[in-house]
C-alpha cells in the first residue's frame, strides 16, 4: 500500500535524511557568508590585502550570479543531481583555496570559486525541493531553509571570531569542508529516488544566458567599486546600473521588469524585498553606533532581534500553510518592511529614540520571514519540471542582484549626503525600494502553469498568464 506522503511532515520518513541534509547545506553556505564578515578584517591586516578588501566581498556575488543560471539550466535538462554534486564541488575547491591561501589574491580566487558553487547549489537545492517533496511541504521546507539561514546570522560572527582569535582565520574556511560532504552524503539517496523527467525535448544550452549573467556579474563589480574611483565613480555607476537592467532581462521571465502580474512580479518581489530589507539593515547599527554611542556589539543586537523575528515569521507561516493566503503573507511582509524602514527614517531625520528604529526593525525580520518562504512556493508552484531550473535561478538572481544593487546605491548616496544627513537620505532610499515593493504585492495572484514546455529565455513562460510575484 502506497503511504500518504502529503501527510508526512519533513522530518518525518521518507523526508528525514533529504531534510537534515539540505538544511545543512544551507546552514553552511550561510555561515560561511556571515562568518568571512567578522574574520575578513583579520585576513587582510594578516596578507596586506586592503586594496582587494571590497573585492573579496563583490566577487563571490557576482561570480554567484554566474552558478545560478548555469545550475537552472542544467537541472531543466538533466535534473538536479549533477548539478548539486558539481556545486558542492565547487564550494568545497574554494574553502580549500580561501583557507590555504598565503596572498590576498589567492584568497580572492578562492572567494570568486566558492561563489559560484554557492550560488549554483542554492538554486539546484531548490530545484530538488520541488522534484522530491510534495507540494503541501513546500511550505514548510522553505520555511526550514530559512530558519537556516538566520541561526547562522545569531552564531556565525561570534564563532568566527572566536575560532580566528583561539586558532587562525584560515579554519573559518578549512573546518566547514568537513561539515559539507556528510551533509551531501544525506541528500543522496532522495535524489537517487527521483522519478525521471517526463519532458519529450531535451532542454538546449542556454549559452546566450550564460552570457548575460556573465555581464550582470561584471556590472555589480563594477557598482561596487565605483565609490573607489573618485572623478568618475558616478558615471562608472550609472552605467553599470544601466547595464545590470539590460543583462538581467534575458535572465528572468519575460515582464519581470515591468512586473507583469503572476510570475514576473513573483520574482521582481524577491529583488525588491531583498534591495529593501539589505539596503537599509547595514547602515542601522552604523547610525545606533553613531549617532547613540552605542557600542558595536550592542548595536549587533538589534539586527539578532530580527533575526529572531525572520525565524519565528518563517516557522509561523508554515504551520499556518493552506490558512495563510500567499498572496497576503507577501502584501502583509511587504507592508510590515516599509513600515520598518520608514521608522528608521524618522529616527536619524528627526533625532528620535533609538528604541523607535530598533522596535521597528522587528517588524522588518518579521515580514521578510512572512515573504520569503512564500515567495519561493509560489515560484515552484507556478512552474513545470522543465523550467523549475530556470525559474529558481530567476528567483535567486532576483535576490542577489537586488540586494547588491541596493547596498552599492546606498554606499554611494551615504558618501554624496556626509555633509548633511546620510543615514536618512540611505532610508529614504530604501523606503522608495519598499513602496515599490508595497504596489508590486498585490500582483502575485495567478494560476498554474500549463504542463510541457521549456524554460528558455526568449520564451519565458509565455503560457503563465498570470504569474505571481515573489
């Protein structure tokens, strides 16, 4: 007798194992983002590496942008497996290369290798969600993936530090090697389970794609850089963010930019959740540090506070699944998200109490835990197995640019408003982001998307008339 898997929760058989394992790999690849923040000043001082400091930043972004596309379009052909094995791969050649590096260009490599494996594995990790999972647990995977990404964000720095200050920054890299392949190892035999594809026409390459995200990658180099080169770092910008628009169109369904309602807007949500929420959060504990004598640690707190906010959101949302409409979890995330940054506004505008943003900001973690797990079932939900790929490589894309966009254009609106009120011109930035994202919200509601089909990128999703935003 066949079990009832729907009603099987994902730590329960035949889940447990895929699980655990995709969660560590999540778990991993977010501490290691958060962990190199708190040793990174470390390693410079230790290679005399200042000059490639932003880069060692910059590149595994961008390089990221590079994996995801190509691990879409690899998991629409052939499925998830290689993919993920080919990724971990990666990240596993860049840990050993960062933490046996001997120059700051080393170490740099390793980060551009460690980047594209990472972002390639996100996207095949999702892609495997959606070919081993039910679409009832979704919800609740999704759910688990963030929570893993926010624990790290409560323990990475402190560890890190930690680690470097007992033994040396290069076991920041070289002691989550160890941790990568069991975590692997428990994810096989899902993907060993996999029913085949049922696509008649294989998937092609999609090398023009590959090509774009290429340029995209270059062009968020290049913005966040530019702040570096002092007599024409503005037009170096404005171009590279002109550029970006261009390169990333090609790289996401067809009236993403536009936010045509349904899928399209699913994904412009996840850019401008994320250009949000980034944007603003880095420069809170700088105001509380500057202008309230806060010391850094105290001021780390707040963020923490989110970060609590974010999982509890996350955990909310999937036990309340089918109860929970998608489309108000985001309008709701989005809303709660504005309303934080325009707190943060009046506080640095108007000399507030600090309390005003750091309550406030709880609210931000909040709607971005409603969001996030939302945005990436209503991804899956609106896609076939043959562009599933494409799709959670738009969606992650989305992410990444968006928040890279975002943190470049606030560094260079804090740098041109020092004489009269940076923080609050970098808020009212991202609150006009959050607005945005505020109108865009309404657009999610769509229908299924027909069967068959490939997900290329001249005709991305034609069929999904109505497509749903992030």
């Amino acid at each position: 007798m066949t079990p009832d898997t729907s009603a099987a929760g994902i730590l329960r058989r035949p889940y447990l194992l895929a699980t655990v394992g995709t969660c560590a790999l999540v778990f991993l690849s977010a501490f290691e983002s958060l962990a190199v923040t708190t040793v990174m000043p470390v390693v410079s001082r230790d290679l005399n590496g200042a000059s490639l400091y932003a880069l060692a930043f910059a590149g595994p972004l961008a390089t990221g942008v590079m994996g995801m596309v190509g691990a879409g379009n690899w998991s629409d052909r052939r499925g998830p497996r290689a993919p993920l094995y080919a990724s971990v791969a990666l990240f596993v050649v860049g840990l050993l290369v960062a933490g046996t590096a001997s120059t700051m260009e080393m170490l740099v490599f390793g980060r551009l290798v460690q980047g594209l494996g990472g972002g390639a594995m996100t996207v095949a990790l999702y892609v495997l969600v959606a070919r081993i999972y039910p679409p009832t647990l979704h919800a609740r995977i999704f759910a688990a993936f963030a929570a893993s990404w926010v624990i790290p964000s409560l323990v990475g720095p402190f560890a890190a530090g930690l680690v470097a200050q007992l033994s040396s920054w290069h076991w920041v890299f070289l002691g989550v090697v160890g941790l990568v392949v069991p975590a692997l190892a428990m994810v096989v035999p899902a993907m060993r389970g996999m029913a085949p594809s049922t696509q008649t026409e294989p998937v092609p390459w999609a090398f023009g794609r590959m090509g774009w995200a290429a340029l995209a990658a270059l062009t968020v180099l290049a913005l966040n850089l530019s702040a570096d080169v002092p007599s024409v770092g503005g037009v170096i910008a404005a171009v590279a963010l002109v550029l970006a628009l261009i390169a990333v169109r090609p790289l996401v369904p067809r009236g993403t930019l536009t936010a045509r309602r349904g899928l399209p807007s699913v994904i412009l949500s996840r850019g401008l959740a994320s250009a949000a929420f980034f944007g603003a959060e880095v420069y809170l504990p700088y105001l509380l540090t500057e202008r309230y004598a806060f010391t850094p640690t105290f001021a780390g707190l707040t963020l923490t506070g989110a970060a609590l906010a974010w999982a509890g959101a996350s955990a909310l949302q999937g036990r309340l699944g089918s109860q929970l409409a998608d489309a108000l979890a985001v309008r709701v995330g989005a809303f709660l998200v504005l309303a934080a940054i325009a707190l943060a506004f009046v506080t640095a505008a108007l000399g507030f109490p600090p309390a005003v943003a750091i309550g406030g900001w709880l609210f931000a973690g909040f709607g971005m835990g409603l969001m996030y797990p939302r945005l990436s079932v209503m991804t899956l939900a609106l896609s076939t197995p043959e562009n599933q790929g494409f799709n959670s490589a738009a969606m992650s894309i989305s992410d990444s640019l968006g928040g890279a966009l975002a943190l470049a254009s606030t560094g260079l609106v804090f740098a041109a408003f020092t004489t009269t009120d940076p923080f609050a011109a970098v808020f009212a930035l991202t609150a006009i982001i959050a607005v945005v994202g505020v109108a865009v919200a309404p657009r999610v509601a769509g229908r299924k998307p027909a069967t068959g089909g490939g997900a290329g990128a001249s005709d991305a999703h034609p069929k999904l008339s109505l497509p749903q935003p992030k």
